[in-house]
C-alpha cells in the first residue's frame, strides 16, 4: 500500500512526538509482553467463558452487557445511555425504552 507525503509525515510525526513513550526494548528485557494478542486472548477467554456458561439464558444480551459495562469503566455512561435512548425513541421501540 503506497502513502502519500501527507499521510507519511503525519506517521512520521507520530513517531517523533511519543518517541519516549515507545520503551518497548526495556519491556522485552522484563519479560513482559508488549502485543495487544496476550490480552485480547484473555478477553477472549474469559468473556468466551462466561458468555457460554449454564446459567447465561439469553445470549444475545451479551454484546448489550458489553457495551454497558465498557461504557461505565471509561466514565462514559451518561452520554451511552442518552445515546441509546434517543436511538431508541427514534424507532419507536417502547420495549427498548422501557429496559
């Protein structure tokens, strides 16, 4: 894939401007690991497990239950919920409205 001069100095500048944040090498020689693969297979597992598990009844509610939880740990909950009810008021779906 080819960029255009804009895009790669944009990139370019990224680089420059968190230089001192990218200290990966240091982490490797920890031992830690520095991919987003080791959490997102945890995610995987751990929602996976619980998302299948005996007692979860409706499994569509999952992705809901994400949502919801996502936004209340980032602070975000106010303005998800208000979002989720002005989409819902406009389908008209009451029963929506209503949870």
């Amino acid at each position: 894939m080819a960029l255009d001069t804009e895009t790669a100095q944009k990139e370019i500048g990224y680089l420059e401007n968190n230089l001192a944040r990218m200290t990966y090498g240091m982490f490797r020689k920890a031992g830690c690991f520095i991919g987003s693969g080791v959490v997102e297979a945890g995610c995987k597992t751990v929602i996976g497990k619980r998302m299948n598990a005996r007692d979860v009844l409706v499994r569509s509610g999952g992705q809901g239950m994400l949502d919801l939880r996502c936004a209340f740990l980032s602070n975000r909950l106010d303005p998800f919920c208000q979002a989720r009810t002005t989409a819902y008021a406009a389908e008209d779906n009451h029963l929506k409205l209503a949870a």
